[in-house]
C-alpha cells in the first residue's frame, strides 16, 4: 500500500475513533445531568393536572363554560407557568387528598382548609383565603345556641374534612359526648341539599361556601360559629423537589401583591350574603309562575343584542320582579323599567308592553356599554354597565373621576363600587359635574343582578331534576 493511502487510513481511523469517544463523552455527560425538576417536566407536557371539587367556590359551569374561584385561579397559575390546565375530580374528599398525597395529580385546588393532620401528609402553598367553620341549620328548627345543644344523631359532616377533624379536636378537648354521623361518599353541596330537604337538621360548612350556597337551599341558616377562621391553600404531595410549590408561593405572593386576588375574590364573593331568606324565596317562585311568560322576550331581546337572555332576565327581575304593569314614583314603568325619554329614544311606543320594555332595557344596555371605553374588559364592562344604566351614565362617570382622584383605578368595578356611595356626601358631590346621586342604590342594584343572573346560569345549567323542582315549591319552611 502507497505510503500516501496509508497516511490516509491512519487518519480516518484516527478521526473515526475521536468521533465515537466523543459520543460516548456526549452520552456519558447526558447520563450524568441532573433530572429535570417537576416544574421543568410540567412544562415538557404543556399540562398542569389538578385536582379539584365540583361546587360553587371551586369550579362550576358558568354562563360561558367552566367557572369558579379555584377555576380561575388555578387557570392564571398555569399561565404562569406556561402550560395549558387539565382538571380532575375525584368522587370524594378522602379519594382527592389520597390521589395528591401520592403525587398522582400535580396539586389538589379545593378550597382546603389547611389543618395539622392534613400536614402529615400534604405540604400547603401560602394561604390565599380564610373562611371559617359555622354550625348550619335548617331554618324552621330549633336553632342551637351551642354545641351543648346537639343531639344525638343531628349533626352530619362529610368524612375526613376538616369539619370531622375539628370535631375530633372538641370531642378530645371538653366535649367527651360529641356525637356526629359521618358520610364518606358524598360532598358539602349534598349535606346542604339534604339539609334544605329537611332530611337532616344539623351540619358544618365552610362560610365562604354557605355564603353562595344559600342562595340555592334557602333553608339553610347559620347556628354558630366554631372558631376563629382558618386558612385556604392549595395542596402537594410531599417530595424533595419543591420547585412547584415554591412556584405556587411565587405566583400568590404576585397575585397578592398587585391586587389580582383581590379582585378575584370580590368577583366570586363580594356579591354573595346579600340576599336574605325571602329574597330567594321569592326570587324561585317568580321563576316559576312569572319568568315562563316571558323567558320568550328575553331570547329575542338577547338575540337582538347579544347580550345573555339570563342577564336580561336578572335586569328585568331587579326592575320589577317580572311585572309588566310596574309603575314607580318617579314615573318609570314596564319590565325593565323606562323613562319616557329612554323608551323613546329606543323607539318604543308602549313601556307596558313586555316585549316592548325588554327589547328597549337591552338596546338601551348597549348604548351604554359603548359609552365606556374600550381598555376596560370583561367582567368590570358590564359591572360598570349595569351601574351606568341604574344610576345614569354621568353620574358612574363621575364616581370614575372620584376613583381616579383617590388613586384608585376607575376601569375596575371593585374599586368604582367604592366611592359610588360618596356620591350622597356634599364634601365629594360638589367637586364633581353632576352633583348629587344615591350611588348606594347602583352598588346594590348591580349586586342584586349578579346574584339573580348566578342563580339562573345555575339553574339553566342543572341536570338535577329534583333540585330544580324542589326550587320552584312553595313550600315555608316546617
């Protein structure tokens, strides 16, 4: 072989043998790199699993899809993280800690309470809420003034909550005789339904949750509290890694400190408590007898407008409870309750007639909506709306003036909601255009709404039969 040729196959061989110790160089330092953290693998997956309850304070179908406190929290920590969100619902309490506590779901968002025997076996991000712990029972019975007062055989809670927890603490502290009837297989709303019912007397409910839930079981009232209130935090199985804990911890200290929780729970709460036991007594009645007569005009209306028809009805419910022929000092009159001037500016001849006066309320819902402008979103646009077409378009813009003042943000019902009221004070109403105004009154009408509007996508949204039924009795309480 030519000198030249053999140079040649010493070198290929040569390079060929630095190339293969490289790869095994490359596949050595492959080897031997760290394993990606769990947030690291969260984001490879684009997913984010958790689990969670079906119920008003944690996720429900809203009027545009899935809804709730939780649900929308959990929903901007996956934005945070990047990643898309994928929800699961154990079929009880004990099975959805179990499945967090073996790392099988990424984190449990529940509205749990943190207590010492949950923190055996879950570790807790920061809290994010508190709520505290309150005797529930069914109005028409003997309220009990203390724990003394239980009998035997009343008192139901969901097992393994903190509610049976908190129990075990009073029966081991001073109440030796404690007594209660646990249900595993069945959640908080079910106890509720039930208690509504009359089928059981007594149980415990987190007041958040009572707080949205009564608006739905009418019967249910609050004994007592138990306690001083405690926290709420989303739960993770214990690991070493704790990059998405840490990262929970992150993102809620953010949240908290720009305001965004704030807002969240003014959103999902600060509406709720405000109707009391004939208001919704009432309210399900007229759903029964009145809003059948009309449910037609408000379709069309929301057809016309694009504006929900369970809106509408809320408006028209708020105006004059779904009377056609309702007259008010002031002149107003119809469903939805028209001036003389609004009527005619939306071309309606006749405010008695019901499919006249809630075409108009829509379109003139609209006239006001585009009056604001545009940077301000969903939900605060049609909070801010709907004060707008109480109290009058200059009058919100004015409490919005008294809010930018003050160095809040005029664009956010929460903050406008505030200093609405001041609009009755002449040491703030002398300072702006229009002067006097009872602001109190467009607080209350808008969250009069939101109620009446939860409570029909609620009821639209229903498979339950029999809740819907029993909703519509007219039945008092026994």
């Amino acid at each position: 072989m030519p000198r030249s040729a053999k140079i040649r196959q010493i070198a290929a061989i040569t390079i060929a043998a630095s190339l293969l110790v490289g790869a095994f160089y490359a596949l050595f330092t492959l080897y031997r790199q760290p394993p990606l953290s769990v947030v690291e693998r969260i984001r490879a997956s684009g997913v984010l699993q958790v689990a969670t309850r079906r119920g008003p304070t944690a996720y429900y179908q809203g009027a545009e899809g899935p809804d709730g406190f939780e649900y929308a929290l959990v929903r901007r920590f996956a934005r945070y993280l990047g990643v898309e969100t994928r929800f699961v619902f154990p079929p009880t309490l004990d099975q959805l800690l179990d499945l967090t506590a073996r790392n099988k779901v990424h984190m449990a968002a529940a509205g749990l309470t943190v207590t010492d025997a949950r923190r055996q076996v879950l570790q807790f991000s920061r809290p994010y809420q508190s709520v505290t712990e309150q005797l529930v029972y069914r109005r028409g019975t003997r309220r009990p003034r203390s724990l003394d007062e239980i009998a035997d055989g009343d008192l139901h809670v969901v097992a393994d909550s903190s509610h049976e927890e908190s129990l075990h603490a009073l029966r081991a502290s001073d109440r030796p005789d404690l007594d209660w009837q646990r249900h595993p297989v069945v959640g908080m709303d079910r106890l509720l339904s039930d208690l509504d019912q009359g089928k059981i007397r007594l149980t415990i409910a987190d007041s958040h949750e009572l707080a949205l839930s009564r608006r739905v079981y009418k019967h249910a009232a609050v004994a007592l509290d138990l306690g001083a209130p405690r926290p709420i935090a989303w739960a993770f199985g214990v690991q070493p890694d704790q990059s998405l804990i840490e990262a929970a911890n992150t993102f809620l200290e953010r949240i908290d400190n720009d305001g965004t929780l704030k807002r969240l729970r003014a959103r999902y709460y600060g509406h709720a408590g405000r109707l009391n036991f004939v208001d919704t007594r009432d309210f399900w009645r007229h759903v029964r007898d009145r809003l059948p007569k009309y449910q037609a005009f408000f379709e069309e209306a929301a057809q016309a407008t694009g504006i929900d028809w369970r809106l509408l009805a809320a408006m028209g419910y708020q105006e004059s409870h779904w009377r056609p022929k309702a007259v008010s000092p002031t002149g107003v009159r119809g469903v939805m309750m028209l001036t003389r001037s609004t009527a005619k500016q939306m071309g309606i001849k006749n405010r008695n007639d019901p499919r006249q006066s809630i075409l108009g309320g829509a379109k003139y819902l609209r006239v006001v909506e585009k009056k604001l402008p545009q940077r301000i979103t969903p939900p605060n646009r049609l909070w801010l709306t709907l004060a707008g077409y109480n109290i009058g378009f200059g009058h919100l813009e004015d409490a919005r003036i008294l809010t930018q003042r003050q160095g809040a943000n005029p664009d956010l019902w929460l903050e406008v909601k505030q200093r609405l009221p001041l609009l009755t004070k002449k040491k703030f109403y002398k300072t702006v255009k229009r002067g006097f105004a009872r602001g109190q009154e467009a607080v209350d009408y808008v969250d009069n709404i939101r109620n009446y509007y939860d409570l029909l996508v609620w009821y639209t949204n229903t498979s339950d039969e029999q809740t819907r039924a029993r909703l519509l009795a007219s039945e008092d309480p026994q």
